[in-house]
C-alpha cells in the first residue's frame, strides 16, 4: 500500500508546484513527474505503518 501513498504525495506536489499543470506538453509532464517522484522516493521512509489521513 506504500505506492499509493506515495502516488498521492507525488499529486499533490504536482498542484502546489505546477499550478498550470494542464497547459504543459506530455513530455514536460512526464520530465517532471520522474523528477517529482525522484523526490519522493528518496524522501520517503518505507519502514513508518502506513497513516489513515495524510494531514
């Protein structure tokens, strides 16, 4: 169940840093979102249970 949480930290990184995320081209997105979940994964710490809400 990891992967969804980082799959919804990842999103909302993406609203908060990329406002006009709609207007980009495809291969922007996809440049961006590798490098966003390059982030999130060094960040992330697979050992912490899983929370209920992200707060």
């Amino acid at each position: 169940m990891h992967h969804k949480n980082i799959k919804c930290v990842v999103q909302k990184q993406l609203e908060t840093q990329f406002p006009n995320w709609k207007r980009l081209g495809r291969k922007t997105k996809r440049k961006l979102a590798k490098q966003v979940l390059a982030e999130v994964n060094a960040e992330y710490n697979l050992s912490v249970p899983i929370a209920d809400h992200l707060g």
